[in-house]
C-alpha cells in the first residue's frame, strides 16, 4: 500500500508560491505581448496587402498546426544554429509570444469583423474621423465580442506555460520539478502543482468575470 | 450661389462594373420635402448615401449647402452639416442613449459636455422620449430606437436630413410614432430627401416625389400629379403593387 | 559521438509518427466514450449527473496536460501497478479528450432546439430513442467540425507524452538531436511532420464549419 508523504511539499510551499508567481508574470508578460502581435497580424491580414496576408496566414498555420514543445525546441535550441540564441527565460518567454500571437490573430480578425458595416456607417454619417469611429464606436463593442476567446485564451496560454518547464525555464512547473528531484515525493508534488494551477485558472476567470462586469455591462443588441 | 439646399448634375455612379446612378441631375430647394420611391435595387440608398459621401461617385458633381463634394476637408464640413436615419438604426450600442447624441456633437463640433447635454435632452424631448435617456438602445422599441436615431442626428443641428426607409424595420404599430416625428420635422421646414414608400407620409409632406428605376430618376412631380397621373408605364405598375 | 543528420535519421523520425497516431486514435477512441458519458450526463435531468460532468470537465479543463500526464504517470505506482509510458499517456490523454469532447458535444446537444427533445416526448419516445433517432443526429452537424479541430489539438497534445519517456515523433526528434546536435534540422524536420498530420484537419475543420454556418443562414 502507497504511504503519502505530503511533508516535503508543505516544508516548501514558499517555494512553490514563488513558482507560482513566476508562472503569472509569464504568462501575463507573454500574453501583453502576444496581444500587440496580434493587433498586429490582424491588421495586416485586413490590410489588403496581398504579400502582407501571406506572410501572417502562413504563420498563424505553422504555429497552430505544430504543438508546442517543439516551438519551445525549435527556439531554445534550433535557433542559435542562425545566431540566435537566448536563455531558458527569454526563450520561454518568446515561445509563449509567438504562440498566443498567432491564435490571437484570428480572434482579434474576427474581432474587427463582428461590427455590423451600419455602425462604422453611422459613424461616418456623424462627421466622425475614421480614428474616432476605431476609439469610440468600434474597440468597445469589439472587445466586448472577443473578450471570452481571449480570456480563455490567456487561461490555455497560462496552462501551456508548464511546457517552459523543460527547457529549464524558473515557473510552477520548474518548482516542482526542483522539488521532485530532491524529494521523490512525485505524485504528491504533482497533485499539489496540479491544484495549484487550477487555483490560478480559477482566480484569473474569475477575475476576468469581475472585470467584465465592470468594463462590458450593457444590455447585447440583436 | 447658396440658394439651392442640394444640386447634383450628371452624376454616374458604379460598383465595379454594375452602373447603380445613371446620369442624376437633381435640384433641392431649401426647406424642400423630397420623397423617393422606386422598386428594390433601383439605386435609391445609393443615390441619397452620395450625399453625404458613404458612397463616392465616379463622374458628375455635388453640392451641398454651396460646399463642393471633394476633399476630407469638404467631406467632413458636409457631413457636419447633413443628418442621415438608416434602416436599421445603427444606434451605438454601447452607449446610453444620451451618450449616442452627444458624441459626435462633442467630438466634432467641440461643443461643450453641459451644452451637448442639454441639446440632447431637448431633442429627446421634441422625439418624446425624454424619459428613456439613460437607457441603452437594446432596452428599447425599434420604433424608440429610431426616434432616438432621429434625435442623434438632429444634435448635430444639420440643414439636410437624409432618411433611408426609416420605417420598414419597423412593426407596422411602431411606424406612426417615427412618421409623427418626421411629419413635425417637415413642417419645423427641415430640408428633407426620404426614401419611403409610405405614400400617406408622400401625400401629407412631400412637395415633390421622385421615382427611380434602374439607377435613374424616370419621373418627379408634385405629390397630386404623381400619385394620381403617373406617366411612366413602371411607375404604374409599381404604384399599382403597393396600394 | 557526434553523427550527420543521415536519412536513416529521417526514417527512424518517420516510424515515429506512428506511436504518434497510435496513441491519438487510442486517445480519441477513449475520448469519444468517455466525452458522450459526460455531455449526456451534463444535458440529463439528474443533479448529482451534472455537477460530477461540469467538475470532471472543469478540472481537466483547468489544469495543464503536462501536470495530467505526470500525475497519471506517478499515480499508476501509487495504485501499485508498473509505470508504463505508453499507458500513463494513453489513460491521460483519454481523460483529457473525454472533457473536451465531452464539453463540445454539450453545447451540440443544448444547441438542438428545446422544441425537438418535446415533440420526441410528446410522441411518448423514450428517452434513449429521443436521444439516438432525434437530438443526437441534430447535434452531430453542429458537433463534426469542432470536433475535428479537436482532433489537431490532441495530436499536438500527444507531444508532451515525451515528456514522461514515451518514444513517439517528438522524442523521436530529441533521440536524434541527442546523436546528430542538428537541432535546427531535426526539429524543423519534426514540425514539418506534425504539420503534414494535423494540417489536413484544420483545413477539413474549417471548411465544415463554413459549410454548416452558410446552411444555417439559408
Ligand atoms: N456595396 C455594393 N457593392 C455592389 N453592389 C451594390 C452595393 N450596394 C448596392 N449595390 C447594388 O446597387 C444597386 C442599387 O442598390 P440600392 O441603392 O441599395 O437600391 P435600393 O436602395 O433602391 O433598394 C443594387 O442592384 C445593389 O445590388
Ligand atoms: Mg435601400
């Protein structure tokens, strides 16, 4: 019969919290970034800029059709072979760029293109600049249509984050990893990680729920 | 120069390769009531959209309010300058709809946040809806949705306004509220062009009705002449279908 | 001992794919079984049915496939059976499928119009027949395109089987780099593969759904 040991993850909570905080400013930082790459990868693939349109369709492709880790390998250790090399932390970090940008595109695309043609019309008819109809008629009824995709998108980029663990990248992950290498006590630290990570996800939708509130609370037109 | 509220001359107009304005020459008077009717696809959206340049026009000229219809510059003077009710409202939904006529006043008139208020306070009182100003539009009728459009419009204190089938969103409950609406805007002596066909709105308003088939104007007369004479064998038949 | 990246490289990385198919289709096989159980479960009348689907889908669905795959992994030696690569990410990715298929066959069935699911019992269908001859085939055309795109995200997810030692494309990929150090060939080599496996799905997913949205506008 299996004797838990949980001690040893208790002794070390700290240094899990601390893992645990490394993975939400990863995540938080990759993803800010992520969402100006995808600002801009949308905006060239409106662009009507043939080559342009290319060049990101390709991308988004590569990047969706290709897990992960081996964007991470790729990166980590492919890279340098061009002269490219960086450490574990901006190689993880760049990773996590490159993959939320490319799903960020499409929804911040689909973004743009869930206003009705009348409102940017009605807006027009007003006497407003085409910068002012983007400020004031477009961004919030945009980002209230795409606010789910990317908040889910930002739980999935923050669950995905444990992968930089095997680059040896410092995150939750990695702090487990530490940890069950000086301990053995796998399954227990394991399930603890895994709770911990479910807390953070937990935390951050309901947090991303609290904000909407806020920010997007009017009656939905039709 | 300025006495004419609208004069387009020889204007062409074309998506692509289809030719939605053929040849449109048209005078508005000031204070002039226009009513436009005409089968569906016949360019009449097309034609009073040029107006205010959500569609350009590939030859011909317009002017507006003694403002030639070319430049940013001039564009955005005329849009100023001309109010436009849609179909479908087009009301920003995420803004009440107090906020929704007060922002272009605000934002390119530069007037004032108290005075933009109070303008918008007084024109919801003049569409009788005072009370719904802090509403968003999902909230509301469409038949209050488009008197708050109407509203919208009237903030910017335009010279021309521009209706396009304000009413055939509409249940047929609703439409006699906005056609009221339009009916004490028309005799305030705003310079009106509505596509419509509610052709008891033609009779009691309008001092001249045009009909459009295929991109051009085919008739125009004084509401009598035009319902009860019709020249054109279309315009017969079409007045025929929707009596 | 360093070696060139040879064709014999390629072809052991080829091989591979198969472990990866393998274990996608067991996965997906599982995943279909067990996301039924849980989208019936979620859309059935019983209580204590719909609060274990919305927490088994709202678990696998908030935590990391890595951490799944480990505490699988290490918790087939706490249940005192022998650790075992392929079944740790077979028996993981099978739970992982089955929340996420099970959570897109839940909104296909809810999507199905309340009227349908009364009209089958107002002909006195029991409930089984109301779900095979009338709801489910309903839910099918809405289910089939992301279900598909599903299918690329397991695939991908097959990748992290690595991680606990299971020999398929990707470790296939780190063995050699491990003997040739060509990283930047050999993992270009590998993404090429995943992308030949998973990009015909992502096209034939995305057309379905261009289908089925142009069918419900007409
Ligand atoms: N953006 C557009 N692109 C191509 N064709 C258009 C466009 N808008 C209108 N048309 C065509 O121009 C013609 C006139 O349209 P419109 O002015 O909307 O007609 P109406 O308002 O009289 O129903 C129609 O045949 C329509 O299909
Ligand atoms: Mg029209």
């Amino acid at each position: 019969m299996y004797r838990f040991n949980f001690q040893p993850v208790f002794d070390n909570l700290d240094m899990l919290a601390h893992g645990a905080w490394l993975t939400v400013q990863l995540s938080s930082l990759a993803m800010a970034i992520g969402l100006v790459v995808s600002v801009l990868g949308a905006v060239a693939k409106t662009s009507g800029i043939k080559p342009l349109r290319w060049i990101v369709d390709a991308y988004v492709e590569v990047i969706r059709n290709t897990p992960f880790l081996i964007q991470i390998f790729f990166i980590f250790f492919g890279l340098p072979a061009l002269g490219i090399s960086m450490s574990h932390n901006t190689a993880a970090l760049v990773a996590l760029v490159v993959n939320v940008g490319a799903y960020g595109t499409e929804i911040i695309r689909a973004g743009i293109e869930s206003i009705p043609q009348g409102q940017i019309e009605a807006g027009r008819a007003l006497a407003l600049s085409p910068v002012q109809i983007f400020r004031h008629v477009v961004l919030k009824p945009a980002l209230r249509n795409i606010y789910p995709s990317l908040t889910s998108q930002f739980i999935y980029l923050m669950l995905t984050s444990s992968v930089v663990s095997v680059i040896s990248a410092t995150d939750l992950a990695a702090a487990g990893a530490d940890l069950n290498a000086r301990t053995f006590a796998s399954f227990e630290i394991y399930l603890v990680l895994t709770v911990l990570y479910f807390l953070l996800a937990l935390g951050f939708s309901t947090l991303f729920a609290t904000l909407r509130r806020v920010f997007f609370d009017y009656p939905a037109g039709r | 120069m300025t006495e004419h509220a609208i004069t387009m001359r020889a204007v062409n107009k074309y998506y692509g390769a289809y030719h939605a304005l053929v040849d449109i020459d048209l005078t508005v008077d000031r204070g002039e009531r226009i009513v436009i009717c005409g089968p569906s696809g016949s360019g009449k959206s097309t034609l009073i959209r040029t107006i205010n340049q959500l569609e350009t026009i590939q030859s011909g000229q317009i002017v507006v309010d003694g403002i030639a219809l070319s430049g940013a510059e001039n564009v955005a003077k005329v849009r100023r300058d001309v109010g436009m009710v849609f179909q479908s409202f087009n009301l920003f939904p995420h803004m009440t709809v107090l906020e929704n006529c007060m922002l272009a006043p605000m934002k390119t008139r530069k007037v004032p946040r108290a005075e933009a208020e109070a303008t918008a306070r007084q024109y919801l009182e003049r569409v009788r809806i005072p009370e719904q100003a802090d509403k968003y539009p999902a909230q509301l009728s469409g038949g209050q949705q488009q008197r708050v459009a109407i509203a919208r419009a009237l903030c910017m204190k335009p010279r021309i306004m521009l209706f396009d089938e304000p009413t055939s969103a509409l249940d047929p409950e609703m439409v006699k509220e906005v056609l009221d609406t339009m009916i004490d805007l028309a005799r305030d002596g705003m310079t009106m062009l509505c596509v419509t066909h509610e052709m008891d709105f033609a009779r009691a308003v309008a001092d001249r009705v045009i009909f459009m088939d295929r991109g051009a104007i085919v008739e125009e007369n004084a509401p009598e002449p035009f319902f009860t004479n019709p020249c054109n064998e279309r315009l017969q038949a079409f007045l025929g279908q929707i009596a | 001992m360093i070696r060139e990246f040879s064709s014999a490289d390629v072809l052991f990385i080829l091989m591979a794919i198969r472990w990866t198919l393998i274990l996608s289709l067991i996965a997906f096989a599982g995943g279909a079984v067990g996301g039924m159980a849980l989208a019936l479960a979620r859309t059935s009348q019983a209580r204590a049915l719909r609060w274990i689907s919305i927490a088994f889908i709202q678990v696998f669905q908030g935590t990391p496939l890595l951490m799944q795959l480990f505490l699988v992994y290490f918790g087939l030696a706490v249940l005192g059976l022998p650790i075992d690569p392929l079944l740790a990410a077979a028996v993981a990715l099978t739970l992982h499928a089955s929340a996420f298929l099970g959570e897109i066959w839940r909104g296909a069935i809810q999507a199905v119009p309340q009227g349908q699911s009364e009209a089958a019992t107002a002909l006195a269908l029991s409930y089984g027949d109301r779900m095979r001859h009338v709801v489910l085939p309903q839910a099918m055309r809405t289910a089939t395109a992301p279900t598909v795109g599903f299918l690329v995200q397991l695939i991908k997810g097959t990748s992290l089987a690595s991680i606990i030692g299971f020999t398929e494309l990707t470790r296939a990929g780190q063995i050699v780099n491990n003997a040739t150090f060509q990283p930047f060939l050999v993992f270009g080599t590998v993404a090429v593969f995943y992308f030949i496996l998973c990009w015909p799905l992502s096209l034939l997913a995305r057309r379905m759904e261009a289908r089925m949205r142009l069918a419900v506008t007409r």
